[in-house]
C-alpha cells in the first residue's frame, strides 16, 4: 500500500486522492493496490462528510435548479415572485421569501415547501393540482401539427388539452403499427428489469422501442413542451395495445430510465381493468405530492431497477461514491447514471454525482424528437 496516504485537508489533497482513485479503480479487493483504494476511499468520505455535507439546498440554489429544468428565464419568475427586482435579490440571495411567494413558487413550480420555507415536514398547499392542461402552448402544439383535423377555438382547445395530447400520442404510435400481440401479465418486476439492462449499452435508450414492440407495447418519444411538467404517460393505443411515451423533459439518463419504468409499472398496476383512463406524468414531484397510484408505479420502478435487498446490501446505498456507484451497476449490469440517480433521491442531494446521471446522453438517440413535428 502506498506509505504516502495521509489525511485529505485541503482541495488539493481531495483532487489528488481523486485522481488516484480512477487510476485504481479495477484493483482486487485484498491486495496492495486494493487495500490502498478502500483507504483512500474512507478518507475521501470523510472529507466529502466535512466539506460537503448533505442537506437542504438553499432558497435560491433550489429554485434555480428548478430554472434550469424547465429552462426559465429570470423574467419568468416575475409571476411568483413580484417584479424583476425581487426577482434579481431573491436569486442572489439577498431577499427572503414570503409565505405569498413561497406558496406561488410550491404551486407554480413544484419546489418542495421544506426547500422554501428551509423547515423540514413543512407544509403550504394540502394538495399538488391535478394537471393543469389550459397552461400547456396550445399555439405552439398547433404550429407543431399536434392537433391535425382539430377546427375548434382556442376556449376549445383549452377545454380539450388532455384529449387533444392523447390523440397526438396515439397518432404518434399508429405510425409505427406493431405486429406482436400483447399478452395481459406481460409486464412484470422482472420485464422492466429485462428492459433496464438495455442502459448497459452504448445504444440502450435507441433499443427500447424495438424491446417493447416485440412484446406486443407502444413506445413514443414526444418533443418536450416548453415550460410543461410532462415526462411521461401510459395509456391504451387504439390498437388495443399499451402503449408508452417520454418527453425528454430532462435530459439525463437516470430520468430516461426511471420515467421509462415508472410508466411501465402503470402498465402492469394500473392500465388492465381501468377502462380507458390514460396517464400523465410529472416525476419531479415527491413524497405527500404523489397519490396512491402513483406512489405504487414508483415504488415498482424502483424495485424493477435495483432491487431493494440488493440496493440495502450495497456499498453505495450507505456511501454515495463513485467508485461504489460503479461497483453496483457493474454487478446489476446497468448504467452506473441508475445507481447515481437512486442515491440523488434517498438523499436528497441532486447536486451529488452530477458526472454520473448521463446528462446530455438521451435526447441525441431521438432525433425525430427534437422538433414538435
């Protein structure tokens, strides 16, 4: 083992142990080499532990993640905030939020009342809205060719949102009509787990549609909506088939493989036996924002992508770190982006890993995709 190892005090030591972790990271457990990994790995913990602790991000860190999702601008927090000079102060830190806009930014933005009002089980609204479709770009979906054969109003338009985006959908995967029958019972723990080894390839994501197809399933990928919380839904395609689709929403493999089996799991729980009631998704909510249905398709997607004895098992569940992280998805034949996303959401820490979720890797498998046409 190398006599050199010593205590990490300073970033440079932390950069250094780093850089000496990739160089042994393939090394055998019991030898010189493996042995001196797992020391710098406890010591590099430790000095994460001290300087980079987790917990609640701030005010102003939170709502800019949240910006950078949903690809605001400054001006369009002028709504929930007040004015563009609050705006401005309450970004940089400099303003505390009132209950009027902590209230606006839970509803208006999804930002969990803990993060706002920085007080954990804090509360503001009893419930999250149901999905608010009059809010969707009507005009830019219509533009888009979305709403083919559709000559009402605007009002109508309005009215008819949810009906309109699932006939889209549908549209979408008549295209593409499937030659496979579909088995009720088909999709099960273990299906979505089958379909989650695709991450393991460098074209992974590309491969679902042709996986699903043969299993008799639907899979769409929609332009993402500007300024829409939609991720993904399930549903009954005319054909009588399931059929699935993502946004693209974010571009991050952890989110492409989650909402992937989220709505799969909607497809094995929730489709049979519910008569024709699609579902949409946001998967940015969390916790008493979720229903019981939804809370059943994540708890499903959760178990079918790292099973729980497995995952409470791993070094990773109780470490976060990287080398861990790959351990584990190198075990389960996964992508590591999987494993990186699971410790994100225990802990909370969407800043942690931020190399490992595969940001920028979906949406250039789906070129169709990144226009509304």
């Amino acid at each position: 083992m190398n006599t050199a190892i010593r205590l990490i005090k300073t970033q440079e030591d932390y950069e250094t142990a780093l850089a000496r972790v990739d160089v042994l990271m393939d090394a055998e457990p019991d030898t010189p080499e493996g042995d001196e990994l797992e020391v710098l790995a406890a010591l590099i913990e430790m000095y994460e532990d001290k300087v980079f602790p987790i917990g609640l991000p701030s005010v102003a860190e939170a709502i800019k993640f949240r910006m950078d999702q949903m690809d605001l601008r400054p001006r369009d927090l002028v709504p929930y905030i007040g004015s563009a000079a609050r705006v401005s102060e309450v970004l940089a830190g400099k303003r505390p939020l009132t209950l009027k806009m902590a209230r606006a930014l839970h509803t208006g933005l999804d930002i969990p009342a803990e993060v706002l009002l920085q007080d954990e089980g804090a509360e503001l609204p009893d419930e999250n809205p149901a999905y608010d479709w009059s809010k969707f770009p009507l005009a830019a979906m219509a533009k888009a060719g979305w709403f083919a054969g559709f000559n009402g109003t605007a009002h109508d338009a309005k009215e008819r949102a949810e009906e309109l985006v699932q006939a889209r959908v549908m549209a979408l995967a008549a295209q593409k009509p499937l030659s496979s029958p579909y088995q009720p019972g088909t999709v099960t723990v273990d299906f979505i787990r089958e379909a989650a080894r695709l991450s393991y390839l460098d074209e992974g994501p590309r491969l679902v549609g042709d996986f699903l197809g043969k299993s008799g399933i639907h899979f769409v990928v929609l332009f993402h909506l500007p300024r829409t919380h939609l991720d993904g839904a399930a549903m009954w395609a005319t054909d009588g088939k399931p059929l699935v689709a993502l946004t693209l929403r974010h571009d991050r493999l952890d989110n492409f493989w989650f909402c992937l089996a989220h709505e799969l799991a909607h497809v094995a729980l929730h489709l049979e036996g519910n008569g024709r009631t699609p579902f949409f998704d946001d998967l940015d909510l969390m916790g008493d924002a979720l229903d019981g249905i939804e809370r059943e398709a994540d708890d499903m997607a959760q178990q079918a992508l790292i099973d729980e004895e497995a995952w409470k098992s791993s070094a990773a569940s109780h470490t976060g770190h990287p080398r861990d992280v790959r351990v584990l998805a190198k075990v389960l034949r996964i992508h590591p982006a999987i494993v990186a996303g699971r410790v994100r959401h225990d802990t909370r820490n969407y800043r942690a890993l931020t190399r490992f979720v595969g940001l920028g890797e979906v949406r250039k498998h789906f070129p169709e995709a990144a226009t509304g046409a």
